[in-house]
C-alpha cells in the first residue's frame, strides 16, 4: 500500500506524526483516496451509529493475507456476499431435502390410510380404526401442505435471491471498480498538473531574478507571458482537483449506497441476530472508519 502525504513531508497514517509547521497540510491520500491528516482532522461521526454498518467501517485499503497485494475495502465486502452465495446454494439444497422427506412421509402416511387391513372390523372398535385411518390421512395433509410452505417461503425466496445475486454482485464490482479508475486518472491528473505548476512558477521566478540585477535581455513581456502561464497552471491545477474531487464524491456517495444494499443479506435468517454477526465480522475485517476528504492545494 503506498501512502502520499497532498504536499510535503510523507507519512503513512497511524505512525507518531512529526511536529507540523503551522498551516501545513490537513489531507493525506493513500492510493490516491483523501483523507483527513490525523493533526488536523475535524470531529467525525459515525454515518449509523451503533449498527456496525458496512458503509462506515471499509474505506481504507489494505494488503491480502499473504501481504502481496492491496485490497480495496469493497474487495473484502465482496467476498464476504460471494461467500454467501455458495451458502445460500447449500441452504437450498438442504430445504429441498427437507421438503422430499416430507413429500414422501406424506405420501407414505396417505397411502397407508387407504389401506384395507382390519377393515372389516365392526362397532366401537371398527369406528376407532377408520378414525385413526382419518388420522393418518389428516397428518398426511398436514405434511404435504408443510412441503409446500417450505418451498414456496424459503426454497424459491432463496433460488431466486441466488439468481439475480452473481449479477448484481457483478454490477456492483464493475461500477466501483470504474469509479476508483476514474479516481486514479484524475489525481494522476492532479499531480501533472501540480509539477507543470510548479515549473511555470520557477520559471517565472528565474526570469524575475535575471531581470532585475540585469543577468538577461528579457523584456517584461516575457515577465509578463511567463506569469500568464503561472497563472493558467494555477488555473488548471485547480480544475483538475475540482474534478478529482467530484470523482471521489461519486465514489463515496456509491460505496454508501452499494455497503447498505448488500446489508439486507444478513437478514435473510430473521431467527438469527444479524445486527451481532455483522458487528463481529466487521470488528473482524473493517479496514478504516475515517471517511475520504475533498483534496486541498
């Protein structure tokens, strides 16, 4: 994970911070996200206090178990519903098991209640053979409708949740995939422009300088042109943050959105506590809860 600093002095967040000059930088970026320099950073609550949600705790990056590479915070989010998937497969299968067992003891139960054995048995005891017969056959309904209950308000619910899941899941990874590429083109763009900025300015200095103690034949319209072209890097420099900012506003905007849609797949066992599982996963595998910034100059 490479840490850089908007401006001077780098330094990776979490480490003891040097003593700042005063007005010096209030923004950091790690892989070309803002975020708030901790010696500067203002009062941040929580966007859902209490609920442990994914859109406050997974906006930093960090490296993979085996420490080869950088992961985003929604990577992880990610597997963590792709893993879903194979489960809710095997929830399913097992319901529909569940539901053979039924259809069959069903069956089995209505077709022993047709039976003839003892039916000729007559009087009181006769009545309480074709009553326990009944029985059967009542317990039998009584199965068959539970079969159908299963499949009708778990077995399909749960097909049709894994049906649509891979694409949406999809859907989701590619879009905030595209936004971060966005992202990274712009502060790359950022960063041109910074440099071409800071050569104007130099430039613009070094003609200054030769002028006034007489060491070159420039005119003050070459003064002036080089400040003309100080100032339009000036210009460009700042177009080209307002439009990284606007890139990581989107990016923030759907990572909220994206972590609250995919929260109701905790939800789909309501026995379950899913507010106490998802605050133990996400004490688990959170990779930061201090939220992206706007970049200054």
């Amino acid at each position: 994970m490479s840490f850089r600093k908007v401006g001077n002095d780098p330094q990776s967040p979490g480490s003891p911070s040097p003593t700042r000059k005063q007005n010096k930088e209030t923004t950091f970026t790690i892989n070309c996200v803002t975020f708030p320099h901790p010696d500067a950073m203002p009062e941040q609550q929580l966007l859902k206090p209490s609920e442990w949600s994914y859109c406050d705790y997974f906006w930093t990056d960090k490296k993979d178990p085996q420490g080869n590479s950088t992961v985003s915070g929604f990577e992880i989010l990610l597997q963590k519903q792709l893993k879903g998937k194979q489960m809710q497969k095997e929830m399913a299968e097992f319901i529909r098991e569940r539901i053979k067992i039924e259809e069959e003891y069903a069956k089995n139960l209505s077709k022993l209640s047709q039976s003839s054995l003892a039916a000729q048995e007559e009087g009181t005891l006769g009545e309480s053979w074709s009553q326990l017969k009944k029985s059967l056959a009542d317990e039998a309904e009584v199965h068959l409708k539970f079969s159908s209950k299963l499949q009708g308000e778990v077995e399909k619910p749960l097909l049709n949740f894994r049906e649509n899941f891979k694409k949406d899941m999809k859907k989701y990874d590619h879009h905030i995939a595209d936004l971060r590429k966005q992202m990274v083109s712009r502060y790359a763009a950022v960063e041109k422009a910074r440099k071409a900025l800071s050569e104007r300015q130099k430039d613009l200095e070094l003609k200054t300088q030769q002028l006034e103690i007489k060491l070159s034949n420039k005119t003050e319209e070459e003064i002036k042109k080089a400040r003309r072209k100080s100032t339009q890097a000036g210009d460009d420099l700042m177009r080209c943050v307002d439009l990284y900012n606007q890139a990581q506003s989107k990016w923030f905007e759907e990572m909220v959105t994206t972590s609250l849609t995919v929260e109701p797949v905790d939800q789909l066992l309501q026995k379950v506590d899913p507010a106490k599982d998802r605050e133990l996963w996400v004490k688990e595998h959170k990779t930061g809860d201090i939220r992206p910034v706007d970049m200054e100059i």
